[in-house]
C-alpha cells in the first residue's frame, strides 16, 4: 500500500480517471451575460430532501461569478454534445458560441439538446481541499432517455455503448 502522503495528484488522476462519468454543464444568467462551466463530478445526494452535489476546483475563475446566480441551471450533456463540452471547459472565449439555450426568469440556464437537466439553488459550499462540494436543492427536472450522454473517461470524452 503507498502512504497517503505519497500520492502524486497524477498518480490520483490517472486513477480517478478509470471511473468513467457523465459530464454536466452548469450555467446561469448573472448580470445579463449567460456564464457557465463544464462539470463531471455531479452526483446525486438524496431523494428526500431532493438534492444533487457538483465539485468545483478552488482555481475556477467561474464559479465565483456563477454562484451569486439565485438558480443554476444543471444540463446533462447528450453524446453529440462534446464540442460544447469542450468550449464549456475552456477558460477564455465564448462558451456558449453556437449552442441553444433557454434561460428561466430565475436566470438559470438549461441548454437545448442535453438527456436531461435541473433546476437547481446552492443549498450549501463545503470546502475540501483544492476543490469545494456545491450541496445543490433541486426544484424541477426532466430527462431525455432517448437521448445517449456524453461520457469523461481517462481524460476523454466517450460515448456509451450497450452490451449485446
């Protein structure tokens, strides 16, 4: 066994990178711009209160922004859908150039062909190392089974395949 103090955050990557997840976008509109980011640490919490978490890196320059939003908008992205995921990950540029997209007059951002999407509130920000645990409620949601999502696997995007 390798001594916790041993670990290399490359050593953790490459590990971490072995469980394949989906890949979110977390937008909103804050102060008349549209402002997001792309997520693949979105779990779900709990059914009963209905609660979902996402973990953003402490050196995001987004989330400070996009968290002042009063709801936030949570897209699963469908597997035709990495482009935008790639923009949404970006740090500089236009993240949401040639992408739909819906706004709520709560200002978050659900965006036209993802397999589903929610509508969330920050319910709480936990700190945990170089990343904080956003604690979200969510309000409303809806999903698209038709519709494949968009895989993160071993620093790629991927899509899934059923087995025969």
């Amino acid at each position: 066994m390798t001594s916790p103090a041993l670990l290399s955050p490359a050593d953790l990557r490459r590990v971490f990178g072995a469980f394949p997840t989906g890949v979110t976008a977390i937008a909103a509109i804050v102060d008349g711009t549209p402002v997001g980011l792309a997520a693949s640490s979105f779990t779900s919490v709990s059914l009963d209160p209905p609660l979902a978490s996402v973990c953003i890196a402490r050196t995001s320059t987004t989330w400070p922004v996009l968290r002042r939003a009063p709801r936030l908008g949570v897209s699963v992205l469908a597997a035709d859908q990495e482009r935008l995921g790639r923009q949404l990950a970006q740090r500089d540029g236009d993240r949401f150039a040639g992408a739909t997209w819906r706004a709520s007059r709560d200002g978050e951002i659900l965006l036209d062909g993802a397999c589903a999407w929610l509508d969330c509130s920050i319910e709480e920000e936990y700190p945990a190392g170089d990343h904080v645990i956003v604690l979200l409620r969510i309000h409303d949601l809806d999903a698209d089974h038709a519709a494949a999502p968009l895989v993160f696997h071993r620093s790629a995007f991927g899509r899934l395949h059923r087995a025969a």
